[in-house]
C-alpha cells in the first residue's frame, strides 16, 4: 500500500527534539492535538515562490519552514515562528512535529578509483542513483542495500572478537535504553510528541557518539509510533513490536561497554570496496516499491564462484518508477545494456566496487563490457537448484546476522498442487527422499498493478505443472517463499513452454505469463483448485500467547500487560504453553506479567521504583525468546 507524499519537508530529528524539549510543560500537554490538527491541514500550508513554506496561526503567529539544499529542515534557523514565544512556542514545534522524519545521514558515495594507464574513465554516477536512506520495509528487504538494515527478527550470537566502546558510546547507549524503556512502558497509545521526542534526542546523542545502528533503531521505532497513532495503513504491530525488540537490544548490549560484535556499533555510510575483475550473470529482476513513494528495479546476479551480487536503480516515483524500471539503462562503467537485458546477460567489470552486501558500485573508474547470459540449467546458476530448500532455509536461520541484508535467493523445483487463497501451493521435487512438504508461494509484492498475483493465480490452474522456481524465503512464515522469477524444469514434460528471448525463466513482476506459455493439450480450470494446505507449525502452537502478551504492551503500555497479571487467567493461559514444551515461554511470560504488575509504594503511596529498566528487561527476555522459538518453527516446516 503506498501512501501520499507529505507537503510538509522531512526534519532532522534533533531539530524536533529539541523544539519539544523548549516547550514548557503546560504547552506540552497540547502538542499532541496540535499536531494532529497540522496533519490534518489545519492551518493550510502556504508554498512560497522561494520554496520556503508557511502556515498561520491566527493574525499574529506564522511558521515558515526553509528546506536546505538537501529539501530536508536539518537546523533550527530553517524553522521560524512570528510569535512572541517564538522559538519556545507551540506553533513552531506542531508544524515540526506534523513533519516527516528526516533521515540521519545519507549514504557515502563510493570512492572512484583513478582510471588506469590504458584505461579510459566511465561516466560519472547517475545524480539520485542511490534512494534516500529509509525508503521503506518494502525497498529495504527487496534491494538489500537501500537504507538502514532492517530490525532483527532475533539478537545476533556473540562472536569472539568483542569491541570495548568508549565512556561516551556507553552513556549514549545507556540513555537511548532508559528512553527506549519509558517508551515501552507507556505504550503506543501514549507514545506522543513528548516520548518521541525524548527518543529522538536520545538517538542524536548516540549518532554523535558512533552509534549508528542505535539511532537508525530509533528512528525506526518513533516512525512506527506515528503510524500506529495516526492510524496509518501501513502500521501493523508485529513491525512496531520488532523495532522495540532491536532497539532494547542493541541498547543493552551496548549500554554494557562491550559489544561483542563490532555490528551492534553499526555503520553510518556505505563503505564500498574495490571488487577487482569480476564476471557477473543476471538471474532475474525484481520490482521496488516502497510505501514512502520509492520504486525502481534490482537485478539480481550471480559471479563465477557463488558470490552474489545486484545492481538496483530505486528513486522517488511510486509505482510508475517501479514499473519503467524495468527496462531502464544500467548505469554501471558505461555498460550499453538495461535491466531486462542484464537479468539475461552478464557483465565483465574491471576495477569494480562492492558494498558489504554485494551491491555493485558505479564509481568512474568503473569498466563493464556485456556477456552472454548463462541459463538456469548452466553453472553457476544450477548450483542455486541442486541445494535442498530445508537445507537452504536453515542455513540462513543459523546465520549470525540473516536480516542485515535480507534473506538470500533461493532456488528449487516444484510441482503445483493447487490454490490456498491467494497462495500458490506447491510440493518440491525430491529424487529418494520421503515426501516433502508443502510450500506456500506467495507473492513478492501485493500490488494489484504488478503482474507477481496474476501470475501465481494462472500456474495455480494448472495442477501438476513442474516448475523452477527461485525467490526469497519468508523467515517470518512457514514454509513461505516469495517467488521472483520461474522457469522450466529440465527433462520435464508437464512444465511451462517460455518463449527463446526470455532465456527460460520469466521475472514474475514484469512479465505475464500466457496460455501458450504452458504445457500444449492442457487447459487451464476454470477455477483454480483449492487445496487445504494442512496444519501451520507456527499458527497452530500456542505461542502466539506470548506474542498476543508482547504486542500488548506494545499497545497499551504496562499497564495493559499487569491487567494479565490478576487473577488465575495467566495460570489457565500459559498452561498449553507447558503442556506443548514451551515451558521457557511460559515461564517468560509469567514473569513479565508479573513485574508489569509489581509497582512497590511507601506509606504516602508514591512509587518506590519509579524506574521502566526492569520491566523492559522482562519484556526484552520473552520477545527475544520468542522470536528463537518462532524460527525454530519455521526451519522444522521447511523440512
């Protein structure tokens, strides 16, 4: 779901921050309605032919907020009020507030290596190649580059090489928990200006002290709470439930003095690093779509020796971007080629650059020169199909950071079995093995404009067809790919018929699929068969209690999680988690019920232990626990 573009300018968070913490308490409790009044077009933005914009407030109060070069507020002076109060008053901080969060720091460009004797310089980087930071859930997981890493579905395990940090990163870390925790403890519901800002403050102190990874976590976790309390399409709780659950945790570990993996600190730019020659095929392209308005292309490939690489193009312009995309030249050394050609082709790059997460650069001394494409059923792609899925999956549930740049392409072949509502279920291929199970395909963008729904719902009608597919594993869901592209089995009757230019496999979000596509003598049903796919490992435990008492207080704060507390319910609750084997959830469970409800007074009835810390740690405790069990789960329906 996209939603409209904001008429007001993104704002550096400490600008906000600090435009809150001027306020005096009594204006504080009316910046919340202010706020939601500015949001809501009252006072109307006026746009000004110097780009400056202005809103009024009565005859003698007028806003007027100027956007840097960057079309960002990023400094206190860019933002001014007429009023007496003026810059300590409500009208200034209401339209700041109303305002989209800026990013903190954008992407580092990649250094530009000096073209060789012989050699002559590419062109210089398409202006606006590289997306703002935070284009969204969607463009972060689709083109593992973009933006801040995602929040982690569980903590990292320590590794051996641990960093000591220094006093001032220890504060920082310190301070952004105790804020984090007064966060959690209030809830979305009272999650307003004034907590937000108190984390955002927080955040900015850790940026300035080298915590990047911190203040993205942040910032993540204050625009989860704006949508949660503008009632935004795009919230859902389980994402604001795993931004507080990255957040405590990275601020724990950090607020310790010792992080045992360098990560925890983060990176603030990306740094990319000289690639050498390298030999690159496309195996598929994969449409971007954000839900802040980003779209564009990424085209997934593959080197000699399995590593993986991507070339992306995502910028401002929503769905129209996402579909042209497709079709775009490929800025990378000069390369006369688009992205529907690379995704079939390949490249020799000389003096190439590559982020950490394979994404290639396109520094001036860049160098490509196209190459024939190999097919699925040549190296070094077939390697991608010979892997058992099961086996796939659980090495990337096993791997220390799997989020960090999104789960890795996955290749299998499959036979169709039917429909399960909007899912496409399919049995994989195995040669002496018992049966496998069932998979469900679902589609890797939900938009009704790209073609990834139609598609799946035409292989649906035809039961039987054999099918190669290669997409991305939903670590969330079990048994759950997204598939990106699909192509013929080899040696296979009953499988799809593709036309000689496409080079045996279809990208699933560019392309229709059409009758003659499949196999001759076989007409689709009518209706696609339904399909009872059978008990779901992860819906069906009972674990979804815990998760119902975490996102909870998430919700309602810990007032709404002690409510759970009294009486004998959490007795009856937590029984089936025993009784299932998930006594440690249980137990987890139990305990933080129970010191949500633990407020010790003194005999004047003023609270003892005013502090959230042990509170968040309880929470902290039976989320982290969780998300293990939940992945657990989902590496056992894989297999």
């Amino acid at each position: 779901m996209s939603t409209a573009p904001s008429p007001l300018p993104p704002v550096a968070p400490e600008v906000l921050a600090e435009a809150v913490e001027n306020l005096t308490a009594r204006l504080r409790k009316k910046l919340d309605a202010a706020i939601e009044g500015c949001a809501g077009g009252t006072p109307a933005a006026e746009r000004a032919a110097d780009g400056s914009i202005g809103f009024r407030f009565g005859e003698d109060a007028v806003v007027t907020l100027r956007p840097g070069p960057g079309g960002a507020v990023t400094a206190a002076e860019q933002a001014v009020c007429s009023c007496l109060l003026a810059p300590r008053c409500l009208h200034r901080a209401a339209v700041l507030g109303a305002a989209p969060l800026a990013d903190a720091a954008p992407p580092e460009p990649e250094p530009a290596p000096a073209p060789g004797p012989d050699s002559e310089p590419g062109p210089d980087p398409e202006p606006g190649a590289d997306p703002e930071p935070g284009a969204g859930a969607a463009a972060q997981r689709a083109v593992r580059a973009e933006g801040p890493a995602p929040a982690q579905s569980e903590p990292a395990p320590a590794i051996t090489a641990a960093v000591a940090l220094t006093p001032a990163q220890t504060a920082a870390a310190s301070a952004l928990w105790r804020a984090a925790a007064e966060a959690l403890a209030a809830g979305a519901t009272a999650g307003g200006a004034v907590v937000q800002a108190e984390l955002l403050r927080a955040a900015h102190t850790a940026r300035l002290a080298g915590l990047p990874r911190a203040e993205a976590a942040t910032l993540r976790l204050v625009r989860g709470l704006r949508a949660a309390r503008e009632r935004s399409g795009t919230h859902r709780l389980a994402d604001l439930t795993a931004a507080f659950r990255e957040l405590l945790y990275v601020t724990a570990v950090l607020a310790s003095g010792t992080a045992a993996d360098p990560a925890l600190a983060g990176s603030t730019r990306r740094a990319y690093r000289p690639g050498g020659s390298l030999r690159v095929h496309g195996l598929c392209r994969e449409p971007v779509l954000s839900a802040t308005g980003y779209g564009g292309v990424v085209t997934h490939l593959l080197a000699a020796d399995g590593g993986r690489y991507s070339v992306s193009d995502v910028r401002p312009g929503g769905l129209a971007r996402a579909k042209g995309a497709g079709s775009a030249s490929v800025a990378l050394g000069g390369a006369v080629l688009d992205h529907a050609g690379l995704a079939r082709g390949g490249l020799r790059i000389a003096g190439a650059t590559v982020s950490p997460d394979g994404r290639l650069g396109a520094g001036r001394g860049v160098q490509a020169t196209p190459l024939p494409g190999v097919r699925w059923t040549g190296e070094p792609a077939a390697a991608l199909f010979a892997r058992p899925a099961a086996e796939a999956v659980a090495a990337q549930l096993a791997d220390p950071d799997p989020e960090a740049a999104g789960p890795a392409l996955l290749g299998c072949d499959v036979t169709v079995v039917g429909a399960a509502g909007e899912d496409l279920l399919v049995r994989e291929i195995r040669t002496g093995e018992a049966p496998a199970p069932l998979l469900r395909l679902r589609a890797a963008h939900p938009h009704p404009e790209l073609p990834h729904g139609e598609n799946l719902r035409r292989i649906a009608a035809h039961p039987g067809l054999a099918l190669r597919v290669l997409g991305r594993p939903d670590l969330d869901r079990a048994a759950t790919l997204r598939p990106l592209a699909v192509g013929p089995v080899p040696d296979a009757e009953h499988t799809l018929r593709l036309p000689e230019e496409w080079f045996g496999r279809a990208d699933l979000g560019y392309e229709r699929l059409q009758g003659s596509h499949f196999p001759p003598g076989t007409a689709p049903a009518a209706a696609p068969r339904s399909v009872d796919p059978g008990p779901d490992p992860l819906a069906d435990a009972p674990l979804w209690r815990v998760r119902r008492l975490l996102e909870t207080g998430v919700a309602g704060g810990r007032r709404a999680v002690a409510e759970t507390s009294r009486g004998s319910e959490p007795l009856a609750a937590y029984g089936p988690l025993r009784r299932a084997g998930f006594a440690a959830a249980a137990e987890l469970a139990t305990a933080l019920a129970a010191e949500a409800d633990r407020r010790p007074r003194d005999a004047f009835g003023r609270l003892t232990d005013p502090s959230a810390d042990d509170y968040a740690r309880a929470w902290l405790s039976a989320a982290t626990h969780l998300a293990a069990a939940e992945r657990s789960l989902v590496a056992a329906s894989w297999a």
